[in-house]
C-alpha cells in the first residue's frame, strides 16, 4: 500500500504536465493568448521543476521526507485549484509556476521511500513497477486530459489533481513511516 501511495503521489506531477500539454489550445481559445503566450503556461511549469528539483536533498534533510512529501501534495492541489480558477494568461502562468515547485519533489522522494520499504534483493523489481506505474499515468494523461476538456472544460485538467492528491495524501499519511527532520536527530 505505501507502494501504491506514493506512485499515485508521485504521478501528480506525470498527469499534470500530460494533461496540461492537451489542455493547451483550449486554454490559449479561452484566453484569446498567442502561441509564444500560451507557452508560458509549460514553461513556467518546467522552469519551476528545474529550479527547484536540485533542492530536494536539503529540504527532505531538513523537513524530514514525509513531511516534504505530503506537504508537497498539499501545496501542488492547491496551487492546481489556483491554476483551474484562473482568469487571466498571467494567473496561470504564476499558478503553473508554484505547481511547479511544489511537484518538484514527488518523484525523488517517491522513489526514495520505494528504495527503503523493499529490502535489497527486492528494489530492482520494485523500482521496475515503479517505472510501470510512473508510465501508466504518463500515458493515461492525454486521454483524461482530453476527456475532460471536450467534455467538460480546461479547467478540469487541473481540478482532477485534486481528488487524486487528497487519496494520495491520505494514502502516504497513514501508511509512510514518520522521519525525523536532521536538525533533530541528535549525533551519535
């Protein structure tokens, strides 16, 4: 089960950019933005990503991996009800941008608390179901973010993170193992 938690955390960030990547000309229609416009609304995204990927190290040191992870997925369903309520190209793209940094660490962390719930013999295969469940949702990603946006509307793209972030964060909440942050452990 923490198995399944954290691939379905760690697939926030897989589904979002799929979804938003289909969602693109309905919003640019919306919007009545440029092609050189809409791109910001990846952009932003990505460059998020890149900024802040690199941190995730001394912030799961510090906050402790659990406490990022699921603190993670809060900001990330909030910013995706931000970036779905939107009005404006400049709203979204400041939206995007904190959706951004908050998916930053689902994947790194994710993967570390597959590392450490399998002994060693067993992450080689759980690493490759790992991968499987990561490329499940990269490749259902298109299809529901087009689904909800001829059917229903762009906005839904981004709504739908959060049902799936909310059994995600219950998921990692009652079945991660709780850390403690470096700056509390004491030396040995």
């Amino acid at each position: 089960l923490i198995f399944v938690g954290v691939v379905l955390g760690a697939n926030l960030q897989v589904l979002d950019t799929t979804m938003a990547t289909v969602a693109l000309p309905r919003i640019q229609g919306a919007l009545s933005a440029t092609q050189d416009e809409i791109a910001w609304v990846l952009a932003s995204y990505l460059i998020a990503v890149a900024i802040f990927m690199p941190l995730v190290g001394t912030l799961s040191e510090r906050l402790g991996r659990r406490r990022l992870f699921l603190g993670t997925i809060v900001g990330f369903c909030i910013a995706s009800m931000f970036t779905g309520a939107a009005d404006s190209l400049f709203e979204i793209v400041v939206y995007r941008f904190l959706q951004g940094v908050f998916a930053s660490p689902l994947v790194p962390i994710s993967q570390s608390f597959v590392f450490d719930t399998f002994p060693p013999e067993k992450r080689g295969k759980a690493m490759g179901w790992w991968l499987l469940g990561m490329m499940v949702g990269a490749m259902s990603g298109p299809a529901l973010g087009g689904y909800l946006t001829e059917c229903h509307s762009w906005r839904w793209a981004f709504y739908i993170n959060v049902p799936i972030g909310i059994v995600a964060l219950f998921m990692g909440w009652r079945l991660l193992p709780a850390d403690r942050p470096r700056a509390e452990r004491r030396p040995l």
